[in-house]
C-alpha cells in the first residue's frame, strides 16, 4: 500500500508540473495563460476525486486513452491498430463515448488521449468534446484531415489539442506515411502557428530515425514553428518483420536524458513513452497509470496489449476498472521489467494472453 501511496503522490505531482510548465510556455499568449490557469484547478479538483474513490478501494487512472475509430486514411508502415486488424468490429455510439467519457470525468480522470485510427474521421468528436471543457483532450491525428474547418474547431476548445505525428524530416515521414505527407505536414503547421492553437508533435521513434528524431535541429526548427509539445514513443514491433525497428537498448537507455536536456533548452513540454513510465516504478499500464478503451469499449491494459475480460458495452467504468484481469497485471509488476527499455507489457504479451485465458475461463 505504501509503494502504491507513493507513486500516486508522485504521479499526482507530476500532472502539476506538467500543466504548470504549459503555464510557463504559453506566458506570452495571454488566453492561452488564462486557460491553463483554469486548467491547474480543474486538475487540482479531479485529482481530489480520484483520491476520494482511492479511498472507497476504487483505484483511478489519471490518464485514459481512448481509441475512437478503428478507420484511417493513411496505411502506415507498422501501424500498431492496423496489425490489430479491428476495422470490422463496431464503434461505440456518438452516446456511448459520451457516456464513458462522462463517468472518466467523474470519476477524476483528468487528461484523456484520443487516437484511432485517425480520430478526426469521426464527424461527432468536437460535439463530443464540447460538452467536458475541464478535460484535457490531446488528439493524435496524422494531420491529413486538419483543414480550415477543424482547426476553427481546435482554436475555439483550448483543451482540445491537435497532436501531429510525423516521422522527422521529409524522407522518413513520407517512407512510412506516403507521398506528400511531410509538405502538407508543414504547410498545417505553419497554419495553426498563425491561430494561437497549443499544439503539439508526436514521433514514433525507430531504429534507424532516432538520431534525426532526437536532434536539436529538429526540435529547434518545430519549437520555432510553435510547437509546444513533444511526444517522444517507442516503436513496439506489433507488425512481423519490422523487428529491426525497435529501438537498440542504448537508444531507449539514452531517452531520459536527452529529454532532460531538452526541457532544459527549449520552450516546450516533452513526453517519452514509455521511458517516463520508469519514474513512477515501471509499467503504468492496466489502470494503474493510465487505461486504454478499444473502439469497440473493451477496457484493455495498453493500445499495445488488446486484450479485455469485461466491456464499456455491458459494465460502468467504475466496475470495468476492478477487471480480474487489470487488477492482476497491477499486482505483478514484477514480471513488467522496463530496464532494457520498450513496452514491458509488449515482451510479456504471452503472460499476458495466458491471464485473459484464465480469466475467460473462470
């Protein structure tokens, strides 16, 4: 219980430096500072109820993910929701998203990320989003679907923030996104600079890019195109044959540090899953950290792991949240080892389809 106390209060923190460092980045756009100002009290107030339920032996995440569509417009190389191969299972409703989403906010969840897929597919996602402006909603787009409309969309919610993948330089995003990707990348982004939006970039991190990826250029030439946040993650090898993209464990032993220099030197915000995980006492995964609902509902531990024993379809979040399953990938995070870096769940992933097995059997 102290272990779990602990990391908690260190999480819970965290999530207060966090927003408070977007306080600092964002200093000279005065309404941009006004909203996170809200922002440290909405997290302030979701934080005390995730302790209340804590309390009531109800753990909760402060983090979800949810993947809202399992459609895409882009195909790209070793997409990790494309190996799934989900495109034939159903969606939740326009209602049951808002409903979930519902219950995550009154249960304390504070900042949930939404990706797919390509979310920005979904024409109800900002009429979704409206309605919880004390949430957090980094959206993870490809950036294909930003356009004058959806931009309006991201100005006028500030706690809806557009996240823009992309692979680095011109060469490596068009390679493993398509053709053209990376022009219209830039012209996007050259857009919003212009509209005051926070937003941010994420890299997929491989093998052969880390070195273009973690180079100061780089971060240098995106923080000046006003990028104020940067998700740094792990290529986890769910397609075959693309194993010899993973990241070498001098690359994932180097992340930390090169994030630290990083927060020191730039105006931004930097991220690195699961390399932050480590902090905190290994994989966040399953509830303990953070939760990820499938597009279908299912509750599973990570976009990585799509494995469920209960259903957002047929049980309350609150209820989904004490899975047997979940709660015994909590309870052995000895077997979740990330000190050769990458996704522990991911090396594990036989253990973890043994524990659905028996779960489903009982």
């Amino acid at each position: 219980m102290q272990e779990n106390s602990n990391y908690i209060d260190l999480m819970n923190k965290g999530i207060r430096q966090l927003v408070g460092d977007a306080l600092k980045v964002s200093f000279l756009k005065p309404s941009l500072a006004l909203f996170i100002l809200k922002s440290i009290r909405w997290q302030k107030q979701a934080e005390k109820r995730r302790l209340d339920w804590e309390q009531k032996d109800v753990h909760v995440p402060p983090f979800m993910i949810i993947s809202v569509t399992n459609r895409c417009n882009l195909k790209c190389k070793g997409c990790y929701a494309l190996a799934q191969q989900r495109e034939n299972t159903p969606e939740m409703s326009s209602a049951k998203l808002k409903e979930v989403i519902s219950e995550a906010h009154d249960l304390g969840v504070s900042i949930i990320l939404l990706a797919g897929g390509e979310p920005l597919i979904r024409p109800d996602l900002f009429e979704i989003t409206a309605q919880f402006p004390d949430i957090i909603f980094p959206v993870f787009t490809n950036g294909m679907l930003l356009n004058p409309a959806t931009i309006a969309e991201f100005k006028k919610q500030k706690n809806v923030l557009p996240i823009i993948s992309m692979e680095g330089m011109r060469s490596d995003t068009n390679e493993r996104r398509g053709e053209g990707v990376y022009d219209h990348l830039v012209r996007i982004i050259e857009r919003i600079k212009k509209t005051n939006i926070f937003f941010g970039i994420s890299f997929t991190m491989t093998r052969p890019t880390f070195d273009t990826l973690t180079n100061e250029d780089l971060i240098k030439s995106l923080t000046k195109l006003g990028s104020k946040l940067f998700f740094f993650i792990d290529y986890i090898p769910v397609q075959d044959g693309t194993e010899d993209m993973e990241l070498t464990l001098e690359q994932t032993c180097s992340v930390y540090g090169l994030m630290e220099n990083f927060r020191a030197k730039f105006p931004a915000l930097f991220v690195a899953f699961p390399g932050d995980e480590k902090q905190f006492g290994g994989c966040l995964s399953s509830g303990r950290g953070f939760v990820h609902v499938a597009p279908d509902g299912s509750l599973e531990p990570c976009p990585f792991a799509p494995y469920s024993d209960v259903s957002l379809r047929d049980l309350s979040l609150k209820d989904a949240l004490k899975s047997r399953f979940l709660k015994t990938i909590r309870e052995n995070r000895d077997k979740l080892d990330e000190s050769n870096g990458g996704c522990a769940l991911w090396v594990q992933r036989e253990w973890v389809k043994s524990l659905i097995e028996d779960s489903l059997w009982d």
